[in-house]
C-alpha cells in the first residue's frame, strides 16, 4: 500500500483518488480552498441556485465508468441524470431559430431542413458522419491512452477526413474549422452552429484544427444531460465516493512544494493555518503542469512542454451572471439556449485582441428544477460567456464586470424578451473567480486536447520526469472539459497502479 498525496480537490483529480483507494492506497488530498469541485460549484442565494461552472454534461459513461469501478452503488444510484431534449436551442444573427433534438441525427437533419431551408440538415448530416470518423481515429490516443512517447505523429496528421475542395485552380482539404464551415457547410447559420461549439472553449475557429469536429460530435452522439439539482451534485457524489473509500481530505491546505528523495517525489511541503507541515507520499498526484514544475523549485517536468498552447494564463475564460428571476419559467422553455452574436467576426477579432466582444455569443441555462428556486413564482438563470482570462484584460477594472454583464443580458434579450424587467438580482462571475476558486493563472479554462496542428493543441503527459509525480485535470492530457477531467483520474490512476507499461483502458 504506497502512500499517495493529491493536490487539489478538482474533478480529475477526484477521480484519481477514488481510483487509487480502490485500488489499497493510502490517499490523502490537499485543497487549498474549503471546499471540493474545482471549478464545478453553486452560488446559493435567496433560495436560489446556480451552476457557476458547466451546466451540463456530456459524455455520462465517464462517471458511470468511475462509479461501477470503486463501489457497489452505480451513478443513477448516487444522483438523478436527466436527458435534456432539445439538446439546444439556437438564435442566429438574422433572428432565424431552431431546436435541436437531443441524440438524433434524423432528428437534427429534420429540424435544420424546417428551419434552415432544404438541404442544410442533409449537410449537417453529412459532416457529423465524418465528425464520427475522426472521433474514432482520436478517441484513444486522446482521450483513452497516456499521451504517447512519440506525441509527434499524433501532431502531423488531421485525422478530419476533410471532403476535397476547388481553390485557386487547386484540390484543397480543410485544416482548420473554419475552413470546415466555410466550404462543407456554407451556410452562416450552420457556419456558427459549429464554430460555437469551439467558442466556447475560446478556441478561434480560424486556427483550432479541422478535427474539433469532434466537440460537436460528442454532443451529437452521446446526448447532453442534466444533474437533478445542478451539476455541483456531481461534483457532491464522487467526493462521497472517495469519502466512502477512505480517502482523507485536507482544506484550506496551501501546498507551498514537492520533496524530493534520491530522485524521487518524497512528500509535500505544506503552508496551513497552524504553520508548516510536511506531508510524507510515495506517490504525488497535482494539477497544473505550469504550478508543478515551480512547486518542484523549478525542475523541468516535460520533455514535451512546448506541446502545448501558451501557458494557461493566455487560455479564455468565461463571464457568468447569475439572475434571480421574478416570473414562473415557460413551461416550453429549452434548458440551454445559444444565443449567437449578430457580428461573428468582429466578436474573434475582439478576442484576439484580448477584449471582450461588444456583441458576445451568450449561452443561456435555465433549468426545470425546484432545487434552484425559492417557488414556482421565481426561475434562476445563468448566463455564460467566453472572454479573455484576467492575464489580458483587467477584469477588476472599475465597471468592466458590469458593463459586460449588461451587455450579455442584452444579448439574452433576444432570445427572452422583457428579460431585464424579471430580474430581481443578479451575481456577475468573471476570470477572477475562477482564478480564487481553481488556482488557474489569470482564471482560464481549458480546452480539450485535438490532434494536428503540430501538437499546439495538444497537453502536457500525466507523468512528468520526476519519478512519482503525476499530474491530472485539464491542463495536462487529455484537456478541460467535465468527460475529460474523468478520463483524466482514469489515466493517471493506470500510470500508477500498472506502472509506465499502462496502455489505456480496454
């Protein structure tokens, strides 16, 4: 039985400790704020309540995975997961809207030829048959497997089987999503139907590669679900979970250093509120690449660090607003509504500078559930929108939550008119909280791993260097995103179990 410290209470690596107790080691996290979830929490106010972090999710079998592996009682069993249907509502610039159903592809085609006009849903169609051919050439050496010794051939090749395209005289494949858009869907209103679904990661269609035709795949495919009284009941249920493994958990524990013994990970130096400690591990489990290598005075950890994209403080992040809602919810209302900009290249071009854009696409949440208001009078909403993190622009500034905020609500007015005239209050989140809340430099959140794009997409190998230290979440592989924290844990927890030879679940 090896002693294993794990830093940070977050999804992944959550995941990992309930795997490692399983498995008959002694682990014990440090968390340095007071509670668990990582960025997956609820701000509860006035008998209101709101996911500040995703607002559903994708991809259950991951948890389900995780749950039939450390203990008799399955997911269904520890929480309520409820189908949403339509997965989504969009309005487009032009006012055009259509909802799509949830894990139907007749379903979406249909709805896209009523709304869109004949032959848009046959082109959607089309594109997520070959979104599912790249999900599976990726799917295991991105999201099942240890990030590979040679991470280069995963680097070179697109695996989007792009349909070949007329150009200047010249037969050209798609490289980027943009590209993807523009020549098999040419529609605007498809266009950024899929180029929202990399948005919302802040990743810049013009340059994320042509296989994040994968993150409207996994949507497609797998149905998109809601957590009965928000996703933070997630988050509650695998900590329980690691609880019933005997997991030990340590908050307001500030980690201050790795210890190092005859070229090993030895232990944790340990800054809490009764002075310095030390903790004694044989096995170390961290979160963020970046932090662990100055946690471990400096040491280079990665023989592939520059992998991948900048540092996390130059990833996005997002703005919520939370709105307390006077009004019953429409009984027909969809749970979550894309609400797309009515300038799409002015709002990249924003972003690119690292502002945020005067007229964001804003994602609306509003679940059916009495767990998240005071009665049936009242209706919480969550507005979320993709902007630069606090490392490029000054969230803090006087008036620049606010202001974005407002205009975010503006945008929601589209798809809810009167909506200003409901709310009651409102709570604005933005990087800050983020940052405060996760330890995530300037409050960024990461994207998913991608292939191609010489590996700009790629993150940084769950084993590092230093034998023992490992590190799980979404700033190492395989990347952000709730499916991905779990697979994560599942990595790492392999890595440590099987050892170096682990390839990855069967």
């Amino acid at each position: 039985m090896a002693r294993i410290a794990v830093i940070g209470a977050g999804m992944g690596a959550m995941a990992a400790a309930a795997r490692l107790a399983v498995a008959g080691h002694r682990v014990a996290v440090y968390e340095r704020t007071e509670t668990y979830g990582g960025a997956v929490r609820r701000l509860e106010r006035d008998g209101f309540g709101f996911d500040t972090g995703p607002g559903l999710l994708a991809v259950p079998a991951v948890y389900r995975d995780l749950f039939i592996k450390t203990g008799k009682e399955p997911l269904e069993a520890c929480v309520e997961l409820v189908q949403v249907d339509p997965s989504a509502r969009h309005v487009f610039a032009d006012g055009t809207e259509v909802s799509l159903p949830n894990a139907s592809r007749a379903g979406v085609v249909a709805a896209l030829d009523e709304a869109l006009g004949a032959g848009a849903g046959g082109r959607w169609g089309d594109f997520l048959i070959r979104a599912r051919e790249t999900w599976d050439r990726t799917r295991r050496p991105l999201l099942e497997e240890p990030l590979w010794p040679n991470w280069q051939v995963l680097a070179e090749r697109e695996p989007y089987p792009a349909v070949p395209h007329k150009r200047l005289l010249r037969t050209r494949r798609a490289g980027t999503l943009a590209e993807v858009g523009a020549w098999e869907l040419r529609d605007p209103r498809l266009v950024a139907l899929l180029e929202s679904h990399a948005l919302a990661y802040g990743l810049d269609p013009g340059t994320a590669p042509a296989n994040a035709a994968v993150l409207p795949y996994m949507e497609h495919a797998f149905g998109t679900w809601y957590v009965r009284g928000g996703i933070r009941e997630l988050a509650r249920a695998v900590y329980e979970r690691c609880l019933a493994r005997k997991v030990e958990f340590h908050f307001g524990v500030e980690v201050t250093g790795i210890l190092e013994k005859d070229g090993r990970a030895a232990g944790l130096e340990l800054a809490g509120s009764e002075g310095p400690s030390v903790a004694e591990a044989d096995q170390i489990v961290g979160t963020g690449p970046w932090r662990l290598g100055e946690l471990a005075h400096g040491r280079e950890l990665y023989a592939s660090e520059g992998i991948g994209p900048t540092r996390e403080g130059m990833s996005p992040g997002r703005v919520v607003v939370c709105l307390a809602l006077s009004g019953a919810r429409d009984t027909d209302a969809a749970h979550r509504t894309v609400v797309h900009t009515p300038d799409r290249q002015a709002e990249l071009e924003a972003f690119g500078r690292g502002e945020p854009a005067a007229l964001p696409t804003v994602v609306m949440d509003r679940p059916d559930d009495p767990a998240l208001r005071p009665d049936d009078a009242h209706e919480s909403m969550v507005l979320t929108a993709t902007v630069p993190s606090q490392a490029r622009y000054d969230w803090e500034a006087a008036g620049a939550a606010d202001a974005f905020a407002d205009r975010m609500v503006a945008a929601a007015e589209r798809a809810l008119p009167g909506l200003r005239e409901r709310v009651l209050w409102r709570e604005v989140r933005t990087p800050v909280h983020t940052r405060l809340e996760t330890g995530a430099e300037g409050g960024a959140v990461p994207a998913p791993a991608l292939a191609a794009a010489e590996g700009s997409f790629l993150r940084p190998s769950n084993s590092t260097s230093l034998a023992g230290l490992f590190t799980v979440g979404g700033w190492s592989h395989p990347g952000g995103g709730l499916p991905h924290a779990g697979m994560s844990g599942a990595l790492v927890a392999g890595l440590i179990v099987e050892g170096p030879e682990f390839q990855g679940s069967q």
